[in-house]
C-alpha cells in the first residue's frame, strides 16, 4: 500500500536536451510532490499505423541518453522493447523494460526481458482478459524474475474504440503483481485518423482519478510541453506539461483515500 | 457541485414491515453521513430472465406503502414504471418515476413519464452510446419536464458480460442531467447463469469508488440485510447492509476530493 | 428444411394506395419466385431515436388496410407491437405479431402476444446472448402458444455499431424455434448519425448471404421504392425494390445448396 | 473470380512423416475437387497462453521437411514468421510467409517479409478494424511487394470470445488483396480454457459457409486425423481429417454460387 507512483515521459524519444528537460521538470515535480517517478521513453515505435508514420531516433541515439538521464539525474528510466535482442542491450542501461500491448503474448520476447533482471513491466493486450494476464506474469516468473508490473491500458470495444474496465485493476492486483494504469493509451482511439491514432486528452484525468480512486501501484501518464506540435503518434493524448501539477496533486489526494 | 446522493434500497418491494425496516435504516445511516438520500423499490420485475422468476408484489400492494413511507418517514420515493399507464398513478404517490435501461428509447413511456410533473430518472440502455442518451434526454424535457436525471449502468460488452466505461459519466454531464452510477447493475452478468441474471457483489464498491471519483450527482446501490436469501434477481449484486456504512463513508471521502 | 421464406415491406405504413402497391409486386416476385411470403409493415415506431422523428400513421389508420391486404391479396401480414393492449387488437388482424428487439424480455408483452394465438416473432435484442433466447421463447411456448419464430438482428459492438455473429443462427435453431435473419436492422448503425439511426445498405447482401449459407427458415428485408425519400428511419438501411428480384434469386440459390 | 482456394494442414509441425502424410492427403483431396491447395504448418508457436504449452519443432526441423514437401509433392506450403530474422530463412523454403494477427502492426516484420519476395499473408489483428488493413497492406506493398494476402480471423468481443464481422470480408477486398477468411482461429476462444485457448469446432462450418458465400479467394482451415489427440493449443478448432471431403464439396458449391 505504498503511495501512488508516475511514469510519465514523452511519448517519443526527441533528443537529448529534450530528455533531460523533460526528465528533469519531472523530477522536481514528482519530489516536492512526494510521488516516485520513472522517466518513460521510447526510442523507437515499432508498430505505428503506417510506413509514413515517425519511427524514433533509434537504439543508439536514445541509449547513451538514457545512461546520462539515470547518472546524471538520478531518475529511474523505462523504455519498451520490441525483440529478444533488444532486452540485453536496453536492458544494461535502463531500470524498467516495458513489453507493448500487442507483444504481450509473445513468449520468447517476455523470458528475454526477464532475463535481464530488470523489472520487465507487461502492458495488457487490448485482446486479452485481465484474468489473462496470470499466465503472462507466470512467463516472467517462470523464468526467474520475480520483478513484474502489469499495466493496463484498455480494451478493444467494437471497431476503433478502447474501453477501460476498472475491474482488471483488483483482478490483476489477484494476480501479485503492482498494477499500473496507463491513461494516456487508454483514451487512444486506435486507427481512427486515417493513418495515425487517435484519442481524446479530456478522457486522461477521468480515466486515472477512477483508476487511483479503485487502487493501484502507479499511473502512466506521457506528456510534452507542446503535443499538438510533437512528433509523436500520442500527440492527442499527452497531457501538457503546464497541467500536470495540478493532475498530480488531485490523484495524490484521492490515492491517501483509496489506501487511508 | 452538491454533496453525493443516494438512491438505495432492495431489489424488490417484499413487505411493508421489511420496507418500513430498510427505509428506515438507510434513512438513519444516510442523515449520519450527511448524504442526500432516495429510497428505491421495485413493486414489479417486468423483464425478468425467464417466467419462473418471481415478479414482485404488485402496484395495488407497494403503492400504500410507498405512500406512508413517504409520510410516515419522510423519506423520497424512486419505482420503476414499464407502462404508460403506470406513470400517472405511481406518479400520484413517488418522487421519481424510473425509467429502466430496456425501455430507454420507448418514447410514449417516456412522454408519459414527463407529463407527471415528478422527477423521471432514465437508465442509459445496455446497447446505446453516452452521447444518444441527449435525445433521450429531449424526449422527457421537449415533454415540459426538466427534472431528468440520468444514470449509468454498464454497456454491452460481448455476451452476458456489461462494461462501464467511466467516460460515460462526463459525456452524459455535459448533456445537462445530473448523472448517477448504479454500482449494482453494472457488475450484472446479464443471462450468464441459466434462468437468472448473475453478478459479482466485489465489484459493487470497485466501480462505485471509481465513478464518485470521476464525478457523479449520486451513485445507485441496491442493498439487503441478507441478498443471498433476498427473492431478488439481484440477490448476487446487492450489498449486504451491514457493508454500507463503511462502503459510504469512503465513497464521501473520494467525493470531497472529487468536487473539493 | 422448407425453401427460404421471405418477410418484407417498407419499414413503416405511409398509405393504403402504398401497401397495396407493395404488397402487390412483392407477391407477384415471390410467387414468382418461389418464395413463401409474409408482408411487414409497422403501424408506429415507438422507440424512435428523437422526438422529431416520425412515428406512423397509427394503429386506426394501418389495421384496416393489413386486413385488406390479407383479405385482397391473399397475403399474409407481420407487424410490430409495443403494448399488452395492442396484441388483441393487432391479433384480431395479422398473421404474425412482432417483438421489438428492445422489448424482447418484456414478460407481459411476450404473454400477451402469445395469448393471440397468432404466430409471435421475437427479434433478439442487441443486449442479449443467443443461448439467451431460450428464455425468451419459453416464455411465449409457455404461456400456450408454439408458434414462435426468433430474429437476428445484430449484437452490441462497441458503440453505435451492430455485428452479426453467424454462429447464433445454429444456437437459436436449437432451441426449436424457426430462425428468421432480418439483413436491414443487422447492417443499421444505431444512434450514429444524431438524432436518427443511420446504416450501410450495401452490406444488407452481405449479411443475407452469409445468414442464409449458413441456413436459416427466412429472411426478413425492408425494401421501398425509394428508399432514400421514404419517411422511414431505415431509409438507410432499406433495398430499393428494384434490386429486390436479383437479390432474392441469389439469396435461394444459396438456400438450395445449404438444404440440398 | 478464380474459385476458392484451400490453406490447410495441421495446426503445427509435427514429424516428417506426419506432414507427408497430411500434405499428400490434402494434395489429393484438393486435386480430385479442383480447389488450388496450400499446405501451411508451424514451425513455433510462438505466441502460447502460457509457458508449459508445447512450442513445436523449431526452424532446423521443420524447413528441410517443407523444402522436401515442395519437392516431392509439388505442394505450396505457408508457414509463420515471427521476428524479421526468420523471415529471411524461411523465405528461402516456403511460398508464403504469414505474419500472425498479434504481430499485424510490426513494421519491421512486415518489411523484412515483403522484402524476401514471396507471398505474405497478413492475418488481420483481433484488435483492428477492417479498414485499419489499409495502412498495413501499404507497409508490405510499400517495401516492392505486391504480393499480400489478408485474412480475417475474428475481432475481440468482450472477453474470451472473438466474432466474424462478414462485413471486414468486402471493405478488406476493396483494398486490393485477396481475402482469406481462417475458420479455424475464428472460433477460438482466446484464453477462455486456463492455460491454453478453448474453441468451437461445430462452428467452423458454420463461419466457412458465410464467409464463401459473402465471397473470399480461400479459406484457412485447419486439420488433423485426430485433433483431440494432437500437441496442438487448437486441437478443439480443428476439423478431423475425415469431414473434410463433404465439408470441402459443400464450400465449392457455395462459392460456385458466390462467384457465378
């Protein structure tokens, strides 16, 4: 029942003024705030809607960075892995290796992760039932690594459309392992711009005062100083930088409720 | 941004002395709180799963009874109506005729709803989008009705399973009706056991918290001394009485966070 | 095993001359045919979308010209009813008493068209689960009446959407009841276009054929003349009569390869 | 307009003997009904609901056999890829690489399949819509390769339950590939058995009809002389070896309707 943790970052990796801007805006915050913090960020996006779609500076470009922010800064950082042999390379240098939604079923790439040691946290396919997610958690532990978040970031609700189920989180809390919500994809609308997603930032805040309102370990919010202007596919629904004190502070006091 | 209400009460109206018993309480319990409160019967279960389903006692038996409660207690009323007929006279005698999920769209129910003057609470339907509840929202205040409250209750979500999706709640605010969340009938496994409708009781407080978090004008929670003994359909969602003042008193505190 | 059967008219009465008109060429095309033949016509949408919709001509105006039609034509008549009261009087007139698919487990009303006497079809709601409508019919055969047919007409999918799932054709004809496919409700997007339903015509072939390969007793598809004039709310949704001939000559030869 | 054609074979690599054997039936079967034939086996099972299930042979055993199979029987075979890695390997040996529906938006898989050449088979995600097709065929073709298949294996509907939308059928040919509709991961039901997916062997008929009838270049099924006995996770979709003769005449028949 420890208090509320973020993970929270820009979507994308953009370079390395911007990540220790963003790191560092974080940080200060997340401290006089008295939340833990994790700096999220990817350097590549591997399954965007088309071939025309931005992709990341790429491994090399955002790793180095990545050892800098850790060092330099102090933050814990998380960024998401696409193949087995991604796992050891990221996983020398961040904290946290994320599994995306749509690879969550993808065995060899989860006994990777969980080789590293690292905390491997496993994003809920929006295919999958919550209860699902106990044989997922099982191939991380299975294979030596007890360290397992889950996420949850919604789940496909007719074409197009993602739906939150706020009874997956004490579900997969059943499970054992910390569970995180991810507003930010959950209010994607996957697919429905033509070749990019879609999603709608009002939905952010509702979403995560009902998650932290049920009960979870963390939430998973990216945001940007400018997302309308961001390279990035979650363009629409990062929150920007200028709200999240406030977002912040409400979802602390309805955490001191949900686990007074 | 008033305080939370209340709508609660069984699932059915079984006799005077048990209506007289659970009013009485709930009143009691509600006043200590400091919450707004309704007390909900039904006098009829018009769409129950299956024909051997016990129906309730009646218009003729629970209307008397409504009507001292009322009077006696000075509690407010809500029953659900099924016909247009039934408007004008539960309407001689309750505070809120209700309006039930199934019949959401049935325009005359809902005309003659409205032409009672008393405040007509609309279940959104299982199979019906946030947004198109403004029409139906229309058909009772285009009726010369404006006290229209509208309350979410989960929406289908493959078979026998409902979901609430709690951007629903902000979506029907902006319509203009003040919104509440049924905690109950939202974790309803509609058909999924046989001859009856299922459900799953722990789930009760989990939405609840979640939905007061986002925001609602009251939250709907059917409740009974003993549910697993109850003659109701919704014995496995009904909260036993004895959980309620603890379950309130948390749901006040998410809402002083919620509107603070 | 008998050939495919054929229920079909415009969504709702606009006249005498008009019924007749239709009535009239769509007997002569499925004698023609082939084809047994049941007209549909509704004397009043009930459940419209919004109060400015158009409701039908009324139940005074459209008895005596079903009775006409029948007498006249030969022709047997299916319409819809919304209320215990009307079943008598509508069961006075027609052949086939029609359950909306949002009354479906309306108990009283299923009681009272079964208490006619005449065959009752129940179009499944949007919110229930095939194997649901085990119930549903028992409820007619029940209350003395074996004449029961069961309509598919589409699922929730998310919101403002329907999908058929052809596996509920097989699962409903286990339970006895004659299995009827409705091609014009199945493709209609409900509530999607504001204030009425709208639909994809083009995909009312689509689904037909998949209904009947996988074999059902009928199909049950609105046509007009001009469907995008029409009063109707289905207008979207409806074949105009024109295409009606090829339609229906493709539509029985998959019937005879699914009974050969 | 070319008739239907046939992917078929067991749901994984089993042993050289066994895939002759089940090659050279279903090369003969084929042949004596005039249906273009593909055999298809796994090599991995890459993607398993849990850790203890069996994972298959693996590449070193299985691509000699589906060279020889190429060679001796003169049958096409299709197989899956799952990291770009393979994809040049088994580009090498197999006339059809098919990328698995969780991995539908991996850009590099998809790159690294159309860049070897051969056919790539795209089963659509159980978590996009048909329309979202689009920007993944563009990824295949978009890197020099014409030669893309899709194929509609059922869409998330609620939990542990998919549904064939027969409507994905069109909007996906109106993208310009051939459509194959794969009966047998259709009826699956995704994680609903524990630690391995459940399905519905009965209604792989069912779907198949539908789909041939709407009208689709081939049909994906899959096949074992004793499914019930077999390694494989979808023994309870597969169709035993001995119904595929009347199952297949059935299929022709409907297609030569579809297409006539």
């Amino acid at each position: 029942n420890a208090p509320l943790s973020l993970i929270a970052g820009p979507c994308q990796f953009e370079s390395r003024q911007h990540a220790f801007d963003m790191a560092g805006k974080l940080k200060e915050l997340t401290q006089k705030l008295g939340i833990g913090f994790v700096y999220k960020s990817s350097f590549d996006k591997a399954n965007r809607s088309s071939l025309s779609s931005t992709r990341g500076a790429g491994l090399d470009a955002a790793l180095p960075v990545f050892a800098d922010l850790r060092k330099e800064l102090g933050v814990s950082v998380l960024t998401d892995v696409h193949t087995e042999e991604q796992c050891a390379i990221v996983g020398e240098v961040v904290d946290v290796l994320q599994i995306p939604a749509f690879l969550s079923r993808q065995t060899d790439l989860l006994i990777a992760a969980a080789k590293t040691g690292k905390v491997v946290n496993v994003k809920k396919g929006q295919f999958l039932a919550p209860w699902d997610m106990k044989n997922v958690v099982a191939k991380v532990t299975g294979s030596g690594n007890a360290n397992v978040l889950v996420t949850e970031r919604g789940a496909s609700f007719g074409y197009n459309t993602l739906v939150s189920d706020m009874r997956a989180l004490p579900i997969m809390a059943d499970i054992g392992a910390p569970v995180i919500f991810d507003a930010t994809h959950s209010v994607q609308q996957p697919g429905g711009q033509g070749a990019t997603s879609g999603g709608e930032r009002r939905f952010v805040e509702t979403l995560a005062r009902a998650a932290v309102a049920v009960g979870v370990a963390g939430v998973f919010i990216e945001t940007h100083e400018d997302p309308d202007n961001s390279t990035s596919s979650d363009g629409p629904n990062m929150v920007p930088f200028k709200d999240m004190p406030a977002l912040l502070e409400r979802l602390m006091a309805f955490d001191r409720v949900a686990k007074g």
